[in-house]
C-alpha cells in the first residue's frame, strides 16, 4: 500500500513539472499595436498661382534727355548745365498669374507673367547757361509707367511647421516698360526779356530690359491642395524711355530745345513688393505606407 501511495505521489509530481514545463515554452501574448498615424501628403506636381501687391519704388531714377542740350549751339559755355530735379515714381498695383511644378518637399519652381500699372513719373528739368544773355529754360514732365514682366522663378522651401513653410527664391526674366501719357509744362527766360512759357508732349516709348529678383516669405496650408504666401520681393526690372517731344510753341526761344528729344533714365528701376498670393496644387500623392512588422 505504501508503494502505491508513493507511485501516485510521484505521478503527480511529474504530471506539475510537465505542466511548467510547457508553460515556460510558451511567449507570452503580443502587445496592442497601436495605430498608425496618417500619412502627410507630398506635393509633387503641378500648380497653378496668383498674386496681388503692392510695389514701392527702391530708388530715385537717375534721368537724362537725348540729344544732349549742353553740347548745342546755342549752350557753347562750358559752365552750362542740365539738372533733373526729384524724379519720383509711384507706387505700383501688381497682378500675375502663372504656373509651376513641385520638384519635391523643398525644391520647386515656376514661371509668372506681371502686370505693374498705376504709377506716375514726374520730374523737373532746368537747363542754365550763364553767358550772356544769360537764360534759363524749366521743364516739367508727368507720364504714366507701367511694366509687363516675364520671370522664371526658383524657391527653396525650408521645412514646415504646423503648416506654415517659409522659403526663399530667386529669378530671372525680362521686362517692357512703357512711359505714356507724357507732358512737358514749363518756360523760357532769356536775357532780360520776361519768362514765356513753353512744353508740348511727347511719344508714348517702351523698352525692353534684363530683370531679376530676390524674395522671401511664409506660406499657409489653408487645405489639402491650396497655399496662401505671403511674401516680399525685391525686383530690379530694367530702364524705360520715352518717344519723341513734339513743342506746342515752336517759336519760342527754347524751341531748339523742346522739339525732337527724348527723357530717358541712365539708372535701373528697382522696386520693393509686398505680395499676397494662392497655390492650387493639381496633383497630391500620398507616400505609400510602410511595410507592417512585428517582433516577438
């Protein structure tokens, strides 16, 4: 009897051990994976773009008049002058429109075509010759400047942080600007005799010219496929010119001088812009997702 009490015994504990044994061979459950988080979207493609500003000029314009007045036969004194006193532009309304591609997440580029209008060029020009008879001749000039401007632009966007990407970008193009509407008010004194007033108008001119830019600015996610930027520029967009005068008092003493010539400017016009603008992205593409592993 106590030979079959110890066998069970033994059985017993045998049949516990296996049961460990089995137990400890086994892992234990996996951990929940927790969900993955949606996949940003990348822009890469094409888009389309707009923009309005505004464009403040950088610089008084250096100005000049063609034919030369000073070398003339009537100004032989070599203390003559040629003065042109506060050339003034004003501001500029921008409008463009254009379109680009998305190289990647912070490469892209595109190509706009502008409209610059709304400004007003004026200027007084006061040509002295101090030999007697000593004269002196004033000429006030007012003209309208507008700019039709190609540029090929490149950007560098420098990440994005809670959907605000600022960037920077370059570009390069060309410009035609064209001074219209233009009049020239002023008089004529010479010797002794008392002023007579003079002017006429001039030619509507335009000019082609190298222009190129530099920018900087913020752009917003507003959705999936739409982007707000808001940026400044800087635009150098080349020289302008005028047509021929045409003298309204030919037989004036200054009639030499306005009848004939053309007022140009020897300076680059350069503009600072301030630009609000939308992105329409025509193509999004979700990267694909990552392949699904588990360890145990």
């Amino acid at each position: 009897m106590a030979k079959f009490k110890a066998l069970i015994i033994a059985g017993g504990a045998l049949l516990a051990l296996t049961r460990v044994a089995s137990a400890a061979d086994l892992l234990p459950p996996p951990p929940a994976l927790e969900p993955l988080p949606p996949a940003p979207m990348e822009f890469n493609g094409w888009y389309l773009r707009g923009d309005v500003g505004l464009g403040f000029n950088a610089a008084a314009p250096s100005m000049a008049v063609s034919p030369d007045p000073l070398p003339a036969a009537l100004l032989v004194d070599a203390a003559s002058t040629n003065t042109f006193y506060n050339p003034t532009i004003s501001a500029s309304g921008i409008f463009d429109f254009g379109f680009g591609y998305q190289f990647n997440s912070w490469l892209r580029g595109d190509v706009t075509e502008e409209f610059r209008g709304g400004s007003s060029f004026q200027t007084l020009e006061v040509l002295n010759e101090p030999t007697p008879p000593a004269s002196q001749y004033a000429d006030f000039y007012r003209g309208n400047l507008s700019s039709y401007v190609t540029m090929i632009n490149g950007y560098a966007d420098l990440g994005t942080w809670y959907g605000v990407t600022p960037y920077v970008g370059l570009g390069g193009g060309f410009a035609y600007n064209k001074l219209s509407g233009m009049t020239d008010t002023g008089f004529a004194a010479v010797g002794g005799n008392p002023p007579s007033p003079v002017g006429g108008y001039l030619d509507d001119g335009g000019k082609w010219s190298f222009a190129w830019a530099a920018m900087l600015g913020l752009s917003f996610d507003v959705t999936q496929n739409l982007k707000l930027d808001l940026g400044y520029r800087y635009l150098d967009y080349g020289r302008f010119t005028s047509g021929v005068s045409h003298c309204l008092s030919p037989g004036s003493p200054s009639g030499f001088s306005c009848q004939g010539y053309t007022v140009y400017s020897k300076s680059e016009l350069a503009s600072n812009d301030l630009r609000i603008g939308l992105r329409w992205m025509l193509d999004t593409q979700a990267p694909p997702p990552a392949p699904l592993v588990r360890k145990y």
